[in-house]
C-alpha cells in the first residue's frame, strides 16, 4: 500500500507542476522539489494543499449584507486552501483561529493543523 502511495505522489507532483497557475502555489511547489531535506510529512502535507489549487473552487456563497442586500461571495484557491489547513506559530494562535472560525460560524471541518 505505502509503495503504491509513493508512486502517486510522484505522479501528482508531475501533474500539479504541468496544471497549476497560480502563482504563490506554483512558487510553493517549486521550493518543495529544490528542498532534498524535506521530510514525507512535510512534503505530502504540500501536496495535499496544492490539491485545492489543482481544483478551482467553484463554490458561490449566498449572504444579505448590512443593508439587507443580497450578495454571492465566490470562494477562491486560497479559501479553499485554508478551510483544509490551519497555520500558526503556537498553540495559542491556532486555538484563536479555531475560535474565531467558530464566532463567525465558519464551519471547522476535519483539518490539518500546522504548528
């Protein structure tokens, strides 16, 4: 199982380097394949995030404004990225995201957390 997983990850990372556009993901998986140090997790971490850049966010959410007026809010590459990957320097931080996330009623889906 694990000899077939590290032949699709070799694979994905041929596909994303041939698809994706973006340019802070394009930059991101440039350094992961210069970095020779780069530890598994770490890499199929990356990969994982770079997945959302592979498939655009089609997604439109509906809202009433202040003034009562409807508006669609359409998710982008990096909403999408950060609803799969929570980042922070401490504990402390990431436990403020997460209650912030909960305060706003952004739901809090089976995530990553990055220390």
């Amino acid at each position: 199982m694990i000899a077939v997983y590290e032949k699709s990850v070799i694979k994905l990372v041929q596909i994303l380097d041939e698809r994706i556009k973006d340019p802070s993901c394009r930059k991101m998986l440039e350094d992961m394949k210069k970095d020779v140090n780069i530890s598994d997790n770490s890499k199929n971490s990356i990969v994982l995030y770079l997945l959302r850049a592979l498939f655009v966010p089609t997604t439109k959410k509906a809202y009433v404004d202040s003034s009562g007026k409807r508006c669609l809010q359409k998710c982008s590459i990096k909403d999408s990225q950060n609803s799969l990957v929570m980042v922070a320097n401490t504990i402390i931080e990431l436990e403020e995201n997460m209650k912030s996330r909960k305060q706003k009623n952004i739901p809090i889906q089976p995530c990553m957390l990055i220390l």
